[in-house]
C-alpha cells in the first residue's frame, strides 16, 4: 500500500530499480483506499474505511476514490451497504464525467465512455470479464446494465486511464462492478426492501398491447455477516422487480431511399421536363442530395418486465496470511413484448412532393398516387418474449507469507444465455391489411410524420380486413468466459512495489437464429376467414400527444388492432398449414467463435523524493489471442417473385464454414501525479489500450438477407483475420480539494485509434442468383404498357400469360382482382446483385476533449451540488453531402450532469438532470449507408427520503418526469428516422435495516 509520508531518496530509488529486474524506477504505489485499487480479486483493505451514510457521506467517498487513485479514476460509492444511489447501474454510470447511456423501454442499458461506444468498454464483476448476450444486437460485445440490479451493488469505479494490471478491451474505460462481501464490513448486517413501482408509460396504449395493471412490485433483501473472530463471512443478497410499461414510436422504419443527386436520372424523382416533374415544389438542384421515404409505421409496445438477482459469497480465513473467497451470482431478465402498428409502403412511382431548400434536401411532404385505392394499408401484430440468464461461479485466494509478498489466484466459470421465452419465438410479425388505399402523403414539416391516406373505408367495412405475410423468429445467443489468473506484489523497499500477474482466459460466443417466413404481403387468406369482432377500431393520435404535430388534422386517425393469438390460429387454420404460423425448433444460422488469450503484466510503483512529492507507475502487458470462427449458414438456390416489391430468396441445406484468425499486442503504461500542495494534484498518464471487434464483424461465412427488392438484395459476411482497435492514450488533468467535501478538476484526454475496422459494404453476386427483375418477361410487360415502377401491372401481366411456364405459377387473385402468385428467375434473366456488409482494418480516427467537475457543499446548511460537463471532438464525423459509405465515430457527444441535494438528519432530497448532445448512433439505415443522429435529450430525475429512525426509512422516486420524447432523424431534422413518446415513472419504497 502506499506510504504518503515515506519518501525515497534516489539512491535507493536506484537499488530498487535494479531489484526490479532493470525496470526504470518510474512506478508509484498502489494507494489504501480501496475504492481506488486494482479491480476486485483479493484486496489488501476494505473498499473504505469510514463508514458511509447518507448522499453526503456518497459523495464524499466518492470524492476520495478519485483523490487517492492511480491515474485518472472516477466511480459512485453506496450510501450504505445495500443501498445503491440508483436503481440501475447504468443511470447511476451517466451522472459521471464523459460517461452517457443508450437507453432501451425507458432505463439505461448500454454506455458510452468519452465518445467510445459501448462495444469498446470493459465490465468487470469483482476484476473479472463478464459475458455478453443480447437479442437486441446479437452479435455486440456492450454489456446490458439493464439485467443487473443495483441492491447488491457497493461500488462503481471508472477507469479512464490504462494499466498494465489491468483487463484489456476498454478503450473508453474499464468499469468494475463491485459487489458486498462479508470481510468488506466485519460483523451483522441485515435489510429488507419493499418498493411500488408506477409506470405512467402503460397507461398510453391500446388495449390490445396494454398489461392490465401499471403499479407493479419489487422486493429486496440482504444478509451479511462473519462468525468465528471474523474467520469466516457469508453474505447473500436477492432482489426481484417487476414493471409493466409502453412506448409508441412513429418510424420511417425501413429507412430512407437513397441519397440521390438531383441530377440523376437513376433517382426515383423525374428529371426537369419529364411527366410528373410539374408536382415537385422547390425540387432538389442537380447537385443536392435527396432521399425518399421507404415506409411509415405508428407501432405501439406493451412490455412486461421480470428481472431477478441474487449472489451467495463466502469468506474464510484459516490463518491470518490466507483469506479466501468463494460466490455465486444469478441474474434473470424476462421481458414479454405486444405490439401492434399501422404503416404505408411507397413503391415510387407517381407522386408529388414538397422539399427544403439546399444540400441534402429532404421532402416537407411527399404523396405517392394512387388511382384506384386498392393499395395496402398494413397492419400487423406481435407478440413474443425473450429471457437472459447470467451466471458466474468464482473462486479467489490471497496469500500474504510476509509483509513484502502478495500473491493471489482467481478463476471463475461465467455464461450470459438470452433466448425465447414464447411458443411464437424471440420476436414475431403477423401482417393483416385492408386493400382500400389510395393517394398518401406523409407531412415531415415537424417532429411527428402526419400521415394521410385517401379513399381508405376499412374502419367502416372490417370485413375487408385479412392476414398478409409473417415472420416467426427463433434467436439464441450464448457468451461464456473461463478466465484463471495469477497476481503478485513484492514491495520493493519501503514505497515501492514489484506487480507481475500471468493471465488465461478463454471466450465463446454463440449466436444462432431461424426465420420461419411466408412471404405472402400481396394477402395469405381472405377476409371471411375472420370474424369482423377480431378487429378493433383504434386511433391513432392520443398515443402521440407530447409529439409537435401529433395534432395535424388531416391525420389518417384510424387503424385496427388485434389479439395476436386469436387472429394466428385463425390464419394457421385457414392455411391449412399451421406450421407456417409458428417458429421453427431448429436454426437456419449459427455463428460460433472462440478466442483464447494469454496475457502477463509487470508493473512497477513507487514515490520520487523531490521537491513536489511524484507518484509513478511504469508497466507493460502483453497478449496474445487466437481466434476460430465457425458459421452455419443456408446456401441459397433461387428468388421467387411471390409479392409486389419482394422477391424471398428459396435455401438448401445449411452448412458450415470455418476461418481462423491471431493477433500479440504489447501495451506500455505510464501514470504519475505530481501534489502540488497537499489539496492540489497534476496528473499525467500515457498507455495504450486495445477494443477487440464485435462478434458479427469476425464471425465466419456469408449470410443472405431472405428479402431480395426490385433493386436487389442485401446481406453480410465476418472476417475472423480482424485486429482489434488500437489506441494511443493521453490523459491530464488538475484536480483541487478545496474543503472535506468539495472538489474541482479539469481533464484532457485524447485517443487515436488505429486498426478501426469500418463497415463497408461490396457488390456481390453470391449463388449467381437470377432474378425475373429486368428478364425476359419483363421488359415484355415494359414493352406492354406497364410502367417500370408499376409492379401490380408487371406481375398481372406475367401470371396471366405464363402461368404454368418457365417458372410461373398464378394461384388466384386478390379482392382487387390482381393475380396472385409466383414468378422464379429462370436461367438467361439477370443475375441479382446483393449489398453485402463487411468489415476490414482500414481506418483510423481521433478524438480528444475536456472533462469540467464541480463538487460543492454548501458548509453545514445540508445543500450540495455535484455538477459535470464533458465536451468531446473529432475530425472525423459524418458528412450529410456526402453519397457512398463513410466511416465516422459512432457515440461522439458532449453531456453534462446537475445533481442538487438536501439532507439533514431526517430528510433527504436529490434533484437530477442529465443531457446528452446530439450523436451519430450508426452510418447505416434500414436502406443503406445513411446516418441516424440521435436527437440531443435531457432528462430530469427527482428523489426524496425520510428517514424514520435508525432502520426504518421511507422513499419516493422520479423518473423522466417532464416525459421528455426520444427523436432520431438521418441526413437532416425532416429526414425522421423515429420518433418516441413514453412516459414518467415513480417509485415509493420502504428500507428496514436489522
């Protein structure tokens, strides 16, 4: 531990350096808090050693975390053990300097660390790599906070700055999760909580989709203490929560067409002259961009939550030189979603439209023409659930034989399972329409998409509803860790220290799924296989009433929802075929990869005897990481025309493929700190860090997207040869401690990353697929009359003159007499040419920016204020004038944070706001390489506490109580991408400590 009032003179500086197996002398030692030490896995102290009560008291020892660190560390403390200042772990992260969250069904998941995504953090549970597994980005390695409670949590730490001894694969950080254990706090501790929990967010939706309560409960308890002279500790904590909530979204969900260049005769918009250019007010000039919407969609969600944590720790201590420590921690996440929407889909022929000025110009309002009205308006249904289980079993040893030798052994078994949790899949569509549509226009002038349709009267006539296509989709996806690691420390003289470890570990990720797909969007039945009493009238404007220009009255305010089981057996009995209406019980595609690393670290601390005291620690670990990848991928045999604008690719049987990769890096670290005056430090810090890349972008074989469009279709390979990101890491920063409680500090950091690997995507032929588009029948329908958009005409054209030759097949015709149907791509018709998304070691980005900390309480009076600001910077950003694929940071944000409170000996009050500035959250669209920017957010967060008596304490919560919505747009603010309105939710709980 470190000595603050030993200082050593440069001779002996000299013989340690030489102890030291010729390593410089340039190292410092490890301070004794705790809250700044190395990660968990046997620690010399208790995280600290005042016993903390109260926001007062958390601050403050979080204060001193940052204080008495090696390099740059910042974390959250508990008020107590067992109470954490958040209740999710991710919302406490983002009141932290140059720390922002994305946020899924309203609570933090997934963070971003000083405009480093979430893919490039580092989670650690107690010193140790967690799995990944998360259905909602199948293939990332982000860890979801979302599955863990924070009731057993006693410790967030931070860190921004690289060390040897330290976990590679966190660019932006390293964050430790650090749980309670029983020598932590010697002797009884004992509590239980009780919470009821209010979602307003349930209350907006259909009844459909809508759980039939919005208070639900959550529970809590802990037990922790040692017996036998402190030899041997148990502690147990379980917590389990349950919430019902809803969110509404109105999307351009498929993404945007495009861009195009004005001047481009290949874009959907026609040319100065031509028919139908008299319809475009302010059209785009020849060198503006423009892009159109594919769809829009108003889906509103029903989720239902289930999470259950516990953890089993014990300690025991047969002789004073050996502490040893074995846990046990579970955690379940059980979510069950309902959902349905109304969309229109565009097919880009006829139309007018309205558009902004300058480059890229987006549309103010676009109408599609639609003479006849008997163009879909669809509507569909889901329901499905999915559950994570994350389990860790570990064992720790620390042996002292004497005051200069440390030496510990860690090793734990951890998996992160996500799967279905339904009879109908991990995710699920049930399509149903009413064939009534004519001219539509959607109205982009403010944040909500207004859209109109003419000429539609299924809300009056149900009995032109029917079932269209499906989608029933199995996901699985499976992460496992088997780490073992070595640590030692020989303190080296009086204030310097020796720090060496070997390190194992062994990664396996799984990532599997089927689709069981009927491709019939043009109708699957007819509208008498259903009851008129299975559709029921809804509108659409209430769920959106927070959203400027929800209120438009030429608003098409009617859609239909629908019991999602009721209308699937109605549709499987009408089929004839149920199997089509349920997941398949195998898996189409499965994507294996394993990556075994070595690792060893020396490091070496010490303290410089000069006239301003300095700190130091010098260090360097190597790695080296094999990788094997494995895919099982369908081989794809032909494309069937089965709908107006989808063309589903057929499959043979799978098979599996197998490419291999390796990568040794060597990673020097260096801190110091130099006390200026005993409240006043400078700190500097250089390393270098590495980010490994995301399963899917080193996952073997070739995946094709089942839907192939009229322009072609799209899909994606891996490369398991991939290096990981590289950065070169400078930290500085000044730090003053101006009162007990009270702090300042200003940082500047700067990464640049190397070995980026961007997503790109190539045109390929795989399979040499042909398609009837651009074939023989084709342009015979073209030459007929048809135009090259109009689609109905072509296929009518084709069933009714071919039927039952070279591949076509007329099976009927629909309410509007158009033929039903399928037309296969023959030999001599083109082959289709696909997207196909990649991913390669070709870019290099940097970024710096400055990180701004206020801590003040005011003397005695109770109030404080803990303020931050974080402003980051890159040259490399997104250019919206740009067409083609472009690499840029993703995550890349200035945020801030203004936390007031109160507290007193009875009362207790925390007012809370955090905002996040504008990002660029992918480079790809739905569509194609288009940007989605997230909107700039601010939420607001209130709590207030009574404590009773010494046990007893009352709590009430807040969350998002202004119902801030979450808006996403492309290229431009009218280019929406998505846009959601949820709700607030409140929280009152009780606390008895025994």
């Amino acid at each position: 531990m470190h000595y603050p009032n030993t200082r050593q003179k440069l001779i002996s500086l000299a013989v340690a350096g030489a102890c030291a197996a010729a390593l410089p002398a340039l190292a410092q030692q490890e301070p004794a808090a705790a809250a700044a030490a190395a990660p968990r896995a046997g620690e010399d102290v208790p995280v600290q050693s005042v016993v903390v009560t109260g926001l007062r008291a958390s601050l403050f020892s979080s204060m001193n975390l940052k204080r008495n660190s090696d390099g740059i560390v910042d974390g959250i403390v508990a008020e107590d053990i067992g109470k954490f200042p958040d209740t999710n772990l991710a919302e406490s992260l983002q009141r932290i300097s140059g720390v922002s969250i994305d946020r899924a069904i309203g609570e933090g998941s997934k963070i971003t660390v000083r405009g480093i995504g979430p893919d490039f953090n580092m989670v650690l549970l107690n010193g140790r790599q967690m799995p990944t597994s998360n259905l909602g980005d199948l293939n990332g390695r982000a860890f979801d906070f979302a599955n863990l409670a924070s009731e057993a949590i006693s410790q967030l730490q931070v860190y921004k700055t690289s060390r040897a001894e330290t976990a590679t694969g966190g660019i932006g950080a390293t964050i430790n999760v650090m749980t309670a254990r029983p020598f932590d706090r010697p002797g009884l501790h004992a509590s239980v909580g009780v919470k009821g929990v209010y979602d307003s967010s349930n209350d907006n939706l259909p009844g459909d989709v809508k759980a039939s309560n919005s208070a639900t409960p959550e529970l809590s308890g802990l037990y922790s203490n040692t017996f036998a002279d402190n030899t041997f500790g148990v502690a147990l904590t379980g917590s389990y929560q349950e919430r019902h909530l809803g969110y509404n979204t109105a999307a351009v969900s498929n993404g945007w067409k495009g861009p195009y260049l004005g001047s481009s005769g290949a874009g959907p918009l026609p040319q100065p002259g031509a028919p139908g250019s008299e319809r475009i007010t302010n059209r785009p000039g020849p060198n503006d961009l423009y892009s159109l919407p594919q769809n829009l969609n108003y889906n509103f969600n029903g989720v239902k939550r289930q999470r259950t944590n516990a953890q089993l720790t014990l300690q025991y201590k047969p002789a004073e030189t050996l502490t040893t420590t074995l846990d046990y921690t579970y955690s379940e996440n059980k979510i069950q979603t309902k959902r349905n929407d109304i969309s229109a889909w565009f097919n880009f022929g006829d139309s007018s439209s309205a558009w902004t000025g300058g480059s890229p110009s987006s549309p103010l309002s676009y109408t599609e023409i639609l003479p006849g009205a008997n163009s879909d308006i669809a509507m569909g249904a889901a329901d499905f659930a999915t559950r994570t289980q994350n389990k860790s079993l570990g064992f720790n040893a620390v042996w002292k034989p004497s005051n200069t030798l440390r030496f510990e052994f860690d090793t734990h078994h951890s998996s992160a399972t996500s799967g279905a949790d339904s009879p109908f899949g991990s995710s699920n569509t049930l399509g149903t329409a009413s064939f009534s549509r004519g001219n539509t226009t959607v109205d982009f002038s403010k944040d909500f998409p207004v859209l109109s349709i003419q000429g539609a009267d299924f809300v009056s006539d149900a009995k032109r509803q029917q079932v269209t296509g499906s989608v029933f989709t199995n996901q699985y996806m499976r992460g496992e860790v088997d780490q073992h690691q070595i640590k030692g420390g020989w303190k080296v003289l009086d204030a310097s220290e020796l720090k060496f470890g070997l390190n194992y570990s062994k990664v396996d990720n799984r990532s599997a799924f089927s689709n069981n797909q009927r491709d019939t969007w043009g109708g699957a039945t007819k509208p008498s296989d259903y009851p008129s009493s299975v559709w029921h009238p809804q509108n659409v404007r209430p769920y959106f009433d927070q959203i400027s220009g929800s209120g438009n009255p030429a608003l098409f305010n009617q859609f239909y929802t629908f019991n999602f089981d009721q209308v699937r057996q109605l549709a499987a009995a009408a089929s004839g075929q149920p199997a089509l209406y349920l997941p398949k019980s195998t898996f189409d595609n499965d994507a294996r990869t394993g990556e075994k690393t070595k690792a060893a670290f020396v490091q070496f601390n010490t303290d410089w005897d000069t006239a301003l005291p300095i700190r130091t620690a010098i260090g360097v670990r190597y790695e080296k990481t094999d990788v094997v990848s494995t895919a099982l991928v369908p081989a794809a045999t032909g494309i069937n025309w089965g709908s107006q604008n989808e063309l589903p690719i057929t499959f043979g049987d799978p098979t599996f493929t197998t490419l291999t990769g390796a990568y040794h890096h060597l990673l020097p670290s260096f801190d110091s700190d130099i006390e200026l005056t005993a409240n006043q430090k400078l700190r500097f810090s250089l390393g270098e860090t590495i980010g490994r890349p995301r399963y899917d972008q080193i996952q073997g074989g070739q995946t094709l997207d089942r839907l192939v469009r009229v322009d072609g279709g799209t899909g994606s390979q891996g490369n398991p040869a991939l290096k990981p990101v590289k950065s070169k890491n400078l930290d500085l920063s000044y730090e003053w401690y101006y009162g007990k409680q009270n702090f300042f500090s200003i940082g500047y950091f700067r990464k640049n990353l190397d070995n980026y690997a961007g997503q790109t995507q190539i045109d390929a032929t795989p399979f040499n697929l042909h398609t009837p588009v651009g074939g023989a029948f084709w342009n015979e329908a073209l030459a007929n009359g048809c135009g090259k958009a109009d689609t109905t005409c072509i296929r009518n054209f084709i069933l009714r003159k071919y039927n039952g030759r070279n591949g076509v097949t007329m099976t009927g015709t629909d309410g509007n007499n158009n033929a039903t149907g399928s037309i296969v791509g023959q030999p001599g018709d083109p082959v289709a040419h696909f997207r196909i998304n990649s991913f390669s070691n070709q870019k290099k980005a940097s970024l710096d920016g400055v990180e701004l900390n206020l801590q003040h309480m005011f003397g005695d009076s109770g109030y404080g204020v803990s303020t931050n600001y974080t402003y980051v910077n890159s040259g490399l950003k997104y250019d919206d004038n740009k067409l083609g694929e472009q690499f840029a940071l993703v995550g890349l944000s200035n945020s801030a944070n203004v936390v007031g409170i109160y507290e007193d000996r009875k009362f207790n009050a925390r007012l809370a706001y955090n905002w996040r500035g504008k990002f660029l959250s992918s480079t790809f669209d739905g569509s194609g390489p288009n940007p989605q920017y997230v909107e700039a957010y601010g939420q607001v967060d209130v709590s207030l506490g009574y404590q009773f008596n010494e046990r007893l304490s009352f709590q009430l919560e807040g969350i998002n109580v202004t119902n801030q919505i979450q808006r996403v747009h492309s290229r431009t603010t009218q280019q929406l991408e998505s846009v959601t309105q949820a709700g607030p939710r409140y929280m009152i709980g009780a606390r008895y400590k025994f």
